[in-house]
C-alpha cells in the first residue's frame, strides 16, 4: 500500500510541473545540444555502473569492493561532474547557471530529472543570479465611459 501511495504522490508532483503560466515570455526551453551531452553523458554512466558490477545487475558485491549502491553513488556524481564539462567543450561558451543545474539534475534522476529542473526555474522555485528577472505589468482594464 505504501508503495502505490509513493508512486502516486510522486506522479501528482511530476504533473504539478506541467502546468503552464499565461506569460509565455517567461519560459525557456533547454538548448538541444545541451540535451544530447546529458544523454551521451547519461549513456556513458550507465556503461561505467554496468562496467563497476562486472556486466551484472544482481549482487551487492562483485569483487571491485562497491556495493550496488555505491557503485550508483559513485557513478552518478562522476556524471554530475563530468557533464557540464562535456557541454562547456560542445557549447564552447561557459555555461549557465540553468544549464548546468539542467545537466545534473538529469544524472540525478534518468529521464525527466532535467525536464524537472527547468520547469522548476520556470515556475520560479528556482532562480539564477545570471538571469534577467521579467517584470509582468499588471494593466487595469478601463471602463468605457457611457
């Protein structure tokens, strides 16, 4: 029972993220090749936990002195620093602080770890020092005079 409770709470809180703003101007869509560096980069960390379990799945200890889960520890902060150096190299700019947080958050969790962040910042959970903040005007409606 607890589990379906968690699977069903998370799917509440990857859908919370799906909703739109009416300001259009705001949102920001993640450069494609900044995609592509997080899945090779996400493809080369897979290999490397396969690689560390010696091509096996089951066992907690296969003789390279990590557990399965040390293993994943290892692997994923190996992926949260390499990426943003793979894409410093691709882009051949500095990142931003966005981007950057984009390609860990998408070693932290597989697939939609990246799609997360950037809806995070679009919502405005999270904020960059090196984005400009956009002012929304609020306009009052004139009543028109009889």
């Amino acid at each position: 029972m607890n589990r379906k409770l968690a699977f069903l709470v998370a799917a509440i809180a990857a859908f919370a993220f799906t909703v739109q703003a009416a300001d259009a101007r705001s949102r920001h869509r993640a450069d494609k090749r900044i995609k592509a560096v997080a899945i090779g980069v996400g493809a080369a960390s897979t290999a490397a936990y396969f690689a560390i379990n010696d091509w096996k799945w089951d066992g907690w200890n296969n003789g390279s002195g990590l557990t399965r889960l040390g293993a994943w520890g290892s692997v994923t902060m190996g992926c949260a620093a390499l990426s943003p150096m793979v894409a410093t190299a691709v882009l051949k700019r500095p990142l931003k602080y966005r981007e950057a947080h984009i390609l860990i958050g998408s070693c932290v969790i597989p697939i939609v770890g990246g799609w997360l962040v950037n809806e995070a910042y679009n919502a405005h959970l999270l904020w960059a020092p090196d984005e400009q903040v956009v002012e929304r005007k609020h306009r009052r409606k004139r009543r028109a005079m009889k």
